[in-house]
C-alpha cells in the first residue's frame, strides 16, 4: 500500500468515524420516533462551540467536555421536550419541519451566546504527527478513533445487553406493544433526543481540535452525518457506523486522487445515489419485512 | 375488581364506544363476543389506557381513568393485544423479558420459568428472533410475555384469530389452565362458542353498547346469540 493512499484511509477514518457519531445519533431518534432529526448538526456544533468557551473561560479541558456534552443532552431534551413532545400525533412531515425551525433557532442562538468566528480548540494530547505504516496521523485522530470505538462498543452492550435499550429497540418496532409491556414510550423518545445529542456532542468536540468550530459548523456535519445514516439504512447502528465510515474514506479518496472540489459534492452524489437505487441502505430493513 | 362505567371513546368523529358499562370480579373469566368492528378491542385498549375514552374505570377500588398506561401495567392491567404484536426482530427471550419490563430482575427469573414450564417449545426456540416463528408461537410468545408481567387483569384480545383447529384447541386450553389458575381473565374472541363455553359470563357488544349480558351458558342458549354468533 503506497504511502499516499494510507494517509488518504487514515484521513478518512477519522472523518469517517465522526460522521458515524452524528449518522448514530439520526439513527437513535429516527428508530424512537420515525422522526429525522435535522438539529442533530447543531447537537455537534454545541459541543464543539460550549467547549471552546468553556476552555477560553478557564476551565479544564477535561472539567469542559463533560460540562459540553450535559449542555448539549440537555438542548437536546428541551428540543423533544418543548418542541417535538408538544405536537406529538402531528404527522412525521410536521415533526421534521419543527426540526428544521429549530436547527435555524438554535444557529442564532449560537451567534448571539458565542459569536460569528472560528474558533480552535487545543488538540488533546499535542499534535506532533505520530509515523503510521509509512503515514503519518495526528494525536488527535487516535482520540476520534478511539473514543468512536468505545462510544459503538458501549451502544451495542446497551441496545443488545441493557432491559432499557432492548425496550428503545421494541418501541421502535412496534410502540403499541411496548406500551402494552409498560414501557413509557415517552420516556423512550425523551431519552433518544438526549442520547443523539451527547453523542452528536461528543462528535462536535473530538473533531473542533482538527477542523475549527464555528456557529455553523453542524450545517456540513449534519448533511454528512444524514448522508451516512442514509446510506447504512436509517434506524440501523451497525448502517450507521459503516455508513459514516465509507463515506468519510469516499470523501477523502476523492479528494485525494480527484479535486478537493468534490469532497463536499460526494456525500450529496451519495444521498440520491442510494435514495434512487437502494433505498433501504446497505443494513436497511426490506420493506418486505415490515409486515 | 375491574368496573367500567359510562365508558366512550372515538376515532375522529366516529363513536367506537357509546357507553359502556360492565364488571369484571375476581378470578373471573369474562368473554366479550360481537362482530367485526363492533368495538372490541377498542375497549380493551380503552382499559390498557393506550385508547383515549371519557367515562369511569375502576380497578381495585381506584378510578385509574386518568393513569397513564405504563402505570396501568404495573397495577396488574396487562393486555396480550390482537395480532400477536411480538418484537420481530427480538429474541423470544427478549420477548419474554420485555413483557417483565415492570417487574424485578428476581421477579422476571421466577416468570420466565413458569412461563417456559407452560410453553415448552418457546424454551427450545429462545434465541431465535420472534419474527420467524409460526403463527401459533407467535400467539404463545405473545401470551407468554403479557404473563411475564404478573397479571392480576388478563385482557386477551382474539387469541386464537387465524389459528388451524389443533392449535385454536390448544391455546383454549391454555385459557382454561390459567383460569384454574385463578388469573382473571376478559377474553375477546371471533369463536364466540369457545369463548362463552370457558367462561363463567359474557357479554355481547354491538357497535359499541353492550347489548347482552348473563352467564356463558346463558348466552350461549340465547337464541339472539345462536343465530349471530354461533351461526345457527
Ligand atoms: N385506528 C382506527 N382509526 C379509525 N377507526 C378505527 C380504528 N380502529 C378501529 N376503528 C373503528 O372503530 C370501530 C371498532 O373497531 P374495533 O374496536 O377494532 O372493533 P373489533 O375489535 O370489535 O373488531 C370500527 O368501526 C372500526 O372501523
Ligand atoms: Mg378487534
């Protein structure tokens, strides 16, 4: 493998693995509620923003990204709380476009609490480049890696092993049974828009050391991590992560051998590519399997 | 144990319930016979609390009329719905698990037990996902998760809809098993001579008012009854 096309996968990876976050979060609340998500960019863009002006404020890298995550869920729980709980029964469309209005709020309110700059955010443990089969990659890349992985390994024991995420599973399969089973189906969908959010959060930060953070940061995060969930299969986690990780490789392979001019235009060709062709994803359900 | 009084519901501006009023005792099995469409299960999801309806539920001396369905669960109310409505791509353990969703860890060990003793061909089949089983496990599954939950009010909604004889027969014994048992069960079922024979009172419901009342022998004597619902 030339050394060029390795730094090329290792870029992709990183990438990659920060859009499956946010293609996991779409997957999260699309299962809990057929709903997509379209603040799940600004999720991201909280994250990455909180923690900068957490850290300029003076506090602690490590005391800032818990504080950001919590901030985040907690916008997260409001939106599904105040925004999407409110007009429960309204038809799928109605709940996506409530989702929409409030990305936009929740850009402006960025502005106004934080401001219209890029900001950067001190990479975690340096950013000497480490040599990597003839590549090289950032400290910071190892942390996007790593902490993705962790983050997929605790979501699978709590989706496969946990009684509360077997239930999400179950209410997203079928709400009325898991009601029948005492389960609080509005509990559920209260607790996808937390967790989509810490996790849309998470990727906000570990990416912001790489690629700046600013108010509008989510716009291009959300499309791509949309694009990944598309792609895997709305409402699968296994899709998603696969998802994330093809086209964040797509990406930077085409930027690579092609023109970085394509890079953003991928992960559209990506979305109508799979939309026409396949759309139920590489891992989506049939259609025939829905009874 | 169960009293519904005045009970009304709707879909839009169609009345599926025009006041229903009816008792269910305790360790009763109560069936509720009526055609297609006549409000069924209508009524049971009014009970199951997951059907907006207006009038009285009584349950164990509590109006529980405003209680959300969750909480209805852990009071006893538990409700095997129409159509199986097992978790396809779930294992039939988890399954089963989930129908303990509001018991205790130690509780759902104890259920998963009885109800592996009681669905022997459930225990061979747990790891596999509910959505492959046959029909008629499927029915068993369905069953055996709303036990899981402890019952105190089995509400069974058309248990052996679209079953072949052997296994129709099958799941009336298990009706009967558990009615020894001394669970108290509200059956709905389409074979209304089934349902009237195993239990000790039935009611008729027709286009959402209780039209009949009396003992399951009573009903099936009825000559109203016979020509309806028994086609003779
Ligand atoms: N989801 C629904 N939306 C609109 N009407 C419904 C719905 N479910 C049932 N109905 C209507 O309510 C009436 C009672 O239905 P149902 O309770 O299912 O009857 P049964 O269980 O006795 O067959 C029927 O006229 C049916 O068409
Ligand atoms: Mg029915």
């Amino acid at each position: 493998m030339s050394a060029q096309l390795a730094q090329y996968l290792l870029s992709g990876l990183t990438i990659g693995a920060i859009y499956a976050l946010v293609a996991l979060g779409f997957a999260i609340i699309y299962n809990a509620s057929h709903v997509i998500n379209f603040a799940q960019g600004e999720f991201v863009m909280i994250g990455g923003m909180a923690t900068v002006s957490l850290a300029n404020a003076g506090l602690p890298v490590l005391a800032a990204i818990p504080v950001a995550v919590l901030a985040a869920a907690a916008v997260g729980l409001a939106l599904e709380k105040f925004a999407v709980e409110p007009a429960r029964g309204a038809s799928v469309v109605t709940l996506i476009i409530i989702t929409i209005g409030a990305s936009i709020l929740l850009r402006g309110l960025a502005t106004l609490v934080w401001d219209k700059n890029l900001h950067a955010l001190k990479p975690f443990s340096g950013d000497r480049p480490i040599e990597l089969a003839g590549a090289t990659i950032l400290p910071q890349s190892l942390w996007v890696l790593g902490v993705t992985f962790a983050i997929v390994l605790a979501l699978g024991w709590f989706f496969g092993r946990t009684l509360t995420g077997k239930a999400m599973l179950a209410t997203s399969h079928n709400p009325l049974a898991a009601q029948l089973c005492g389960v609080n189906v509005r509990f559920v969908l209260l607790l996808s828009f937390g967790l989509s959010a810490a996790l849309g959060a998470v990727a906000g930060i570990l990416i912001a050391p790489i690629t700046l953070t600013s108010w509008d940061v989510g716009v291009m995060l959300g499309l791509k991590g949309f694009a990944a969930a598309i792609l895997g299969g709305l409402g699968s986690g296994a899709g998603a992560v696969v998802g994330g990780l093809a086209l964040g490789i797509a990406e930077s392979l085409g930027a690579g051998y092609l023109s970085s001019a394509y890079k953003d235009a991928i992960a559209f060709v990506i979305i109508l590519a799979v939309l026409f062709f396949m759309p139920s994803g590489l891992f989506g359900k049939k259609s025939a399997e829905r009874v | 144990m169960l009293e519904v009084s005045a009970l009304t519901s709707h879909y839009g501006r169609i009345q599926a319930l025009a006041g229903i009023d009816l008792t269910v005792e305790d360790g009763e099995l109560v069936a509720l016979v009526g055609a297609n469409g006549a409000g069924k299960s209508t009524l049971l999801r009014a009970i199951s609390g997951v059907q907006p309806s207006s009038g009285k539920i009584i349950f164990n001396g509590n109006d529980i009329s405003g209680v959300r369905s969750d909480r209805r669960v852990r009071l006893g109310i538990v409700q095997v719905p129409e159509g199986r409505q097992v978790f396809g791509p779930l294992s039939v353990e988890d399954n089963l698990r989930l129908g303990a969703y509001t018991r205790t860890r130690a509780e759902s060990d104890a259920e998963l037990e009885r109800v592996y003793a009681m669905f022997p061909a459930l225990k061979e089949r747990r790891g596999q996902a509910a959505g492959v089983l046959s029909g008629g496990q499927q029915q068993m599954l369905a069953m055996g998760r709303g036990l899981m939950a402890k019952p105190r009010l089995l509400l069974l909604d058309e248990p052996s809809m679209g079953l072949a004889p052997r296994l129709v027969e099958e799941i009336f014994a298990k009706v009967r098993a558990l009615k020894a048992a001394r669970t108290t069960i509200f059956l709905v079922d389409q074979n209304a001579r089934a349902a009237l024979s195993v239990a000790d009172r039935g009611y008729v419901l027709e286009t959402g008012r209780v039209v009949l009342a009396g003992s399951g022998a009573e009903l099936l004597a009825d000559e109203k009854v016979r020509q309806a619902y028994l086609g003779l």
